[in-house]
C-alpha cells in the first residue's frame, strides 16, 4: 500500500510518521518537504541514521502543491499548515488554499483524512468562540 502524508516536520505528521515506520504497513510513503534537510535531522534525532527505503520524498511547498505525478495512493494524510501568519492572507493561502490544491490535484486515493493540531486553530481575536 502506498501512503501520502503531508506534514511529516510538524508535530503530529513526525509523530505518525515513526509510528508507521514501526508498523511497516505502507510499501511507499510519500512526503512533501518544503526542507528536506529538516526531515533528515529529525530523524537522526529518533535513531534513524539514513533515509528509509519506503520513503520518497517530493520537494514541494504549499500552497502551490501538485500531487497529479503521484499515483496510485491508497491512502492520505493532511496534517500540514501553519500555526501563523504576518496576515490572514498568509495563513489562509497556505491552510486553506494549499489543501484545496491538494484535493483537487490527488487521484484516486481511497481513504483521505485531514487533521490538525490544536494550536492551528487559526488567528482568533481574544474571547472569540469557535
């Protein structure tokens, strides 16, 4: 099987990014790296020295992600976004915008789940409800 998971430098992405590590489930894992460099490092921090063979990874940022090369997906997971802006534009381009790309560029994946962690609630004035 063959996965998609973006966000694997943030908090949750790494997180279950080792876990699938463990559990060999997936003969490929895809992930987009802004900074691949960035990934290698966390991983050396975990124990891992060198890049696993089922990872390939895709230089690509949001917003401007393409994922129509990447074929045959069994599954996706979308932890990606960022936590602030300078603006809202800035925060909504990459959250809003770079997951719609996302959607409309990935074909044929079976199960897709997007997910968050708390602290991307977004920019809230204070004693604002969501």
């Amino acid at each position: 099987m063959k996965l998609l998971l973006t966000g694997s430098t943030g908090f949750v992405g790494r997180n279950l990014l080792l876990e699938l590590l463990k559990k060999k489930k997936y003969s490929t894992i895809y992930l987009p790296v802004r900074k691949e460099q960035k990934l290698k490092e966390q991983l050396k921090e975990e124990g891992i020295e060198t890049l696993p063979g089922e990872i390939q990874l895709l230089p690509r940022e949001a917003p401007d992600w393409d994922f129509s090369d990447v074929q045959d997906v069994d599954h996706v997971v979308h932890s990606a976004g960022v936590l602030s802006g300078n603006s809202l534009a800035d925060y909504t381009r990459t959250n809003t915008q770079g997951t719609l790309n996302l959607m409309r560029t990935l074909v044929g994946a079976k199960k897709i789940i997007v997910l968050s962690s708390q602290a991307a609630s977004g920019p809230c004035l204070a004693g604002q409800n969501l």
